[in-house]
C-alpha cells in the first residue's frame, strides 16, 4: 500500500504485509524521512536551551519505550523503572572508567547488563500476576537503590560517580550540540526495534498476553518466557537510556532517581498513551515539557497577585509534583488511551474530510 | 547488656510491627472489598497525622475534641476518594487502578508538603510522656498506648466483621460482588464505606505514629512497608495482614540487632522487609493465610 499518496477514506488492505506496515502511505514516509533530515539540523537551529530540552526528551522517551513495552504491550507494571535507568547509568560509568572500553561500547553493554539484572528481579515475576509484579518491582527500586548507596566501588556510594564523555575510537564529542547527533541515533534506532518486534511474532505473543493471559497460554505462548522476555527489554531500554545520560551529564548520582522517578516514567506513557510506540516520544515531550512550561509561567507571574497567593517560586516543586499526579490521574480517568487516541481522531477526522458525519 | 538491647528491640519492633498490621488491615480492607491495590495508603496516614496536628496546633483544640474531628474529617475523605476517583474506574483494567492510586499518592505527598512545609513538627504532648518499668525495662508510656490502641482497633475491627450489619455486607460483597447486590447489598455503599473505614484507622495509625515520632512526610513509608506485611500475610486475608506487619516488625528490629552487633553494613534495617517480599513473592507468591487463585475458563 505504499504505493499510494493519501490514506484512503477506508479500510483497503488486503494482505497482512499492509496491515503491518510501518508507513501506511508514500506521503507518511516521506515526511518521517523530512523530519528526521531537520532534526539533523537541529543543533545549529536550536538554541542551548532547546537542544537540552530535546536531548532529554530524547533520552527519557528511550527508557519509557521500554517501559511501554512492559506496561503496554505486555499488561504488567513496573514501578521500579527509574532504578534500572540509574543501573545502566552506573554501569556505564563503572565500565568506561575501569576498563579500556570506549563509551561507544560501553551504552549498548550497560543496557545488556541492566537487561540481566532486570531478569534476576523478572524471573520471579514471571510467575505473578501483574498485581504482584508491581509489589516486586517496588522491593527491586528500594533493593538497587540500597545497593548503590552500599557498593561505593560500583557508584561512588554517596559521592556522585563521574563519566567519562562520549567517545569513539579515540575520537571524543564535546559538549549538547555533537552529542544531540548520539541521541537521536538511538531514539531512531531504538523505536525502529521496538516497531519491528511488535511486527514479529515474539510481539503478537506479548500483546496476546496483554489482552487475555489465559488465552494465550492455551494458544501455546509461553507466558513465562515472554513475560521475563518483556520484563528483560523493558530494562534493557531503561539501561541504554542511563547510560547516555550519564554521558550526557558527566556525572551520576542517585539524587532524584527515587519512586517518584519511576512514577514519571510510568506517568509518559500513561500520557502518550500505554500501548503506542509514537505515543511514548508524545508522552516523554508532554512530561519534560510540562515543569519547563510551570517554570515559565511562574516566571511571568512574578510579582502579580496569584504569585503572591500560591508563593509560586518557593513552592514550585511541589506543584508540579501536583500537575503531574493530577495529570495521570485525569488521563487514566479521562482519555485511557492518552494522547496517541487523541492524534488518530484527529487524523480520522480529515480522512473523511469534509463529509465526516 | 546485649541482651537488654535485643529485648529492647523486640518490644520497639512489637510495637512498630503492631501499627504495620493495622496499616496492612487497611490496606488490605480496600483490597478484599474493592479490588482496589492502594498505593496512597501511607498517604492517608500522613493525612490523618496533619489534619490532627493542625486542629491542636493552629485551632487550639483539646485533644478529645481534635481525635475525634479528625476522624470525622477522614470518614468523609475516604468516601470522598472512593466516589470521586475511584469509582469512575470501576471496570477499568486493574493496572489503570493501580496508577491512579499511585497518581493520588503523588497529588497527597506534594500538596502536604505544599500546605504544612517540610520539616518535621512535633506533636504536641497528648499524655505525659514518662517511662516505667516493667520487668526492668524502660518502656516509654507512648509506647503502651500505642500498643493499646493498635490491639483495641484490631479487635473493633474483628467485631466489625463478625457481628455488625456492614460488615457482613462487606464479607459478602468481597465474596461475590454479583451475589452480593442480588441479595440487596448496595455495593456502591460497601465500596464507599471500604474506603471510610480504612481511612479512618490509617488516620489513628497515623496520629499514633506522629505522637511518638512527630509528623514529616517520612509517615508515609509505612505505606510501603504495607507491602511486604500484606504479601507475607497474604494479600487477602485481614488476620495475616497483621501477623504480617508484627513478623516485618519484629524482623526490622532483629535485622537492626544483627547489623549492629555483627555485620556492621549499616541501615539493613530499613531495607531487610524488601528482600523478605522478593523471598516470599519467589517461594511462597500467595502467602502465609491467602488463598490461592484459580481461575475457571
């Protein structure tokens, strides 16, 4: 169906190739390509502050695909993430610091590294229903975080671990600009694996486990090996994404990677909508975006009537963490699907154009 | 010497463990009744904890005036969640319920930090705090009470259960929701009053932790320790619940005696109750007293 220009006003697919496709149009490739040649020029587009913004979209939405993988492809929740994110951050570090490993290998061996951890805490869960595995995933937070803070030749204990800065076969990237180009190799790559895993079998089996457990156990999906196997990937994105933030910091600490971290990441996806790979990148955006908007507001409230009222600028951390509980609850309340759910009406809408109703 | 200092502990734990069984009782009570996992039940607490502190602190009020408001105002607070939030996700997958109770406790953490700041205050002296001795040991009259009032709430709650006419209904309700409403049971009603009920003794468990220890957000980690006392126990069983939290109690403080006597690791204390959920979760998944799932197809 790549043949033709528009979505057509209907469902035409005959064959199973067209109803996997990734673009379902010339026009939706063409313009995915377009987006990414601009996002190439980003860096000389943007401004410092934007480019860290994105950088950090970039590198959240990487953890919260994974995450999305476990939670929306596979029915079971995590509230652990944010650890598994500080492990493969940690072991990044660890290893590019000890061992004559370029930072290049070491991302993609922190995110392995993270992927078997993940499998240590999953292989009980494995056995559980989702309800139990959120209780496991709660002990794994608390258990790595006591584990950081122990092992001070792993993390530096309560003094911040450093990294080394991104670097390839002697040739090392200095500062946001050259290192925008590394993240956003790995969004593209990583939500181009994750698009074609639910394209394969291995992936029908997890959404058949979503849907309805017991069937699919009947089917012959094997649901402990593809539950750990979900429970694997989802730490082996949150890996990756450690990793690079830490070389995108420099530095690694474990301050502010407690469950309210975790409850973030959960909070992306619920936003972008459980389930949705393009609504994972829309849910990170949403959720990195919104304390920078709050900041901004509260800026220009400065000195008028409900600054004084609210002490905005004090109490600033506090309301966002409001926003953001607030803004999970109304989404899971009001719009389960997030805001995938919202962009398909939007792009049904005009399918039918003008002759909607 | 070491020995008195290993009694001491096993009282503190006893009296801890006893306030995590109520907490686990709570929890447990929404869970059996509403298939409700509460993540924001340590937020109730620090609820509870802060309006008590507020009514005696900033409206002056006696102590027996105060108790007594605040239960009132968390009897409404619990009904008020349940209508307000939670019945809406009724018939929801149950992960969604989960994450708008985790989204409630992020919304109940900040907006007391927001409203009462974040440093600790302390409670102010409801009895005279005094020692006495008994068999040679200090213990702390707070203590007692604490005690008094855990064990009074777990068997108010018994009878509640046995003999009073919502509790039957809860029973029933928790059963078989279908049978339930055939018999004339508003299951609307018992979901709402599930939620007042265990809103109001966290709030006592609450006051009770604060009148010892002062009130901070750190109140809310008896929310989390929740879970390995209602795992232990059994996720549906109220009398494991307490057993549960008095066995995590009691294994907080040995852990504690062990660190400090011989590993010297330091703050095992606080994390030993994690690594006994992920024991039990990988041995025993249902528990000491839950019952085991079977599901017919």
């Amino acid at each position: 169906m790549a043949s033709t220009s528009f979505i057509p006003s209907g469902d035409f697919r005959t064959s199973y190739a067209a109803d996997t496709t990734i673009f379902p149009t010339r026009t939706s490739r063409n313009f995915a390509i377009a987006g990414i040649a601009l996002l190439c020029f980003a860096p000389q587009l943007f401004s410092e502050y934007w480019l860290s913004v994105s950088i950090q979209i970039g590198i959240f939405s990487i953890a919260a695909l994974g995450l999305n993988i476990l939670v929306g492809f596979t029915g079971q929740i995590s509230i652990g993430h944010a650890a598994f994110f500080l492990f493969g951050a940690f072991t990044s570090a660890y290893v590019s610091n000890n061992f004559p490993i370029p930072v290049f290998f070491a991302i993609p061996l922190a995110g392995v590294v993270t992927a078997l951890v993940g499998l240590i805490f999953g292989v009980p869960a494995a056995r559980l229903k989702g309800l139990y595995l959120v209780i496991a995933t709660l002990a794994a937070q608390y258990i790595l975080l006591d584990f950081f803070s122990r092992a001070e030749w792993f993390s530096g204990g309560s003094v911040p671990a450093s990294a080394n800065p991104f670097s390839i076969f002697g040739y090392a990237l200095r500062g946001d600009r050259q290192y925008f180009y590394v993240v956003l190799a790995y969004v593209l790559v990583s939500y181009l694996l994750v698009t074609n895993l639910m394209r394969t079998r291995d992936g029908r089996a997890l959404v058949a486990i979503r849907d309805h457990y017991l069937s699919a156990e009947i089917m012959g999906i094997n649901l402990t090996k593809y539950r750990t196997l979900s429970f694997g990937l989802a730490a082996f994105f949150a890996g990756i994404a450690g990793a690079l933030y830490a070389h995108y910091q420099l530095v690694v600490s474990q301050e502010g990677f407690g469950i309210e971290r975790s409850v973030l990441f959960l909070a992306m996806i619920i936003i972008g909508g459980t389930g949705s790979i393009m609504g994972t990148l829309m849910g990170t955006a949403f959720v990195v975006l919104l304390p920078e908007s709050m900041e901004w507001i509260s800026l220009h409230l400065k000195g008028s009537a409900i600054d004084h009222a609210l002490s905005l600028n004090t109490n600033i951390t506090f309301l966002r963490e409001i926003a953001i509980g607030l803004i999970i609850i109304a989404f899971l309340m009001f719009e389960p699907d997030g805001l995938a759910h919202r962009w398909r009406q939007i792009k049904s809408y005009w399918k039918l154009y003008p002759f909607s109703h | 010497m070491n020995a008195q200092f290993l009694i001491q502990l096993l009282v503190n734990g006893l009296v801890v463990g006893t306030l995590y069984g109520v907490v686990a009782m709570s929890f447990v009570l929404i869970y059996k009744a509403t298939q409700v996992v509460n993540f924001a039940q340590g937020e109730l607490l620090l609820v509870g904890a802060w309006v008590c502190w507020a009514l005696l602190v900033k409206f002056q009020l006696p102590f027996w005036i105060g108790m007594p408001l605040t239960l009132v105002f968390m009897f409404v607070f619990g009904i008020a969640i349940q209508v307000v939030i939670l019945r809406p996700m009724i018939g929801e997958p149950i992960i969604s319920v989960i994450m708008v109770t985790i989204g409630l406790s992020t919304v109940f953490q900040a907006a007391l930090k927001w409203i009462f700041g974040v440093n600790p205050q302390p409670f102010p002296d409801v009895f005279t705090s005094k020692s006495i001795d008994i068999f040679g040991l200090q213990i702390q009259t707070v203590y007692i009470m604490s005690l008094v009032v855990s064990l009074a709430m777990m068997v108010g709650m018994a009878w509640f259960f046995r003999a009073s006419k919502y509790g039957l209904a809860m029973r029933a309700t928790a059963f078989n929701q279908q049978v339930a409403q055939s018999l004339g049971i508003s299951v609307k009603t018992v979901f709402a009053i599930s939620w007042a009920i265990s809103a109001t003794v966290s709030a006592v468990a609450g006051v009770v932790v604060a009148v010892v220890n002062g009130v901070s957000s750190g109140l809310s980690a008896y929310g989390i320790k929740v879970f390995p006392a209602a795992i232990l126990g059994g996720l549906d069983s109220i009398g494991g619940a307490v057993l549960g939290g008095v066995i995590i109690g009691l294994l907080e403080n040995i852990a504690q005696y062990v660190d400090s006597q011989f590993l010297h690791w330091g703050n095992l204390y606080e994390i030993a109750p994690f690594y006994v959920l992920i024991i039990i979760l990988m041995i025993k998944p249902y528990g000491l007293f839950g019952t085991r799932d079977i599901e017919r197809i």
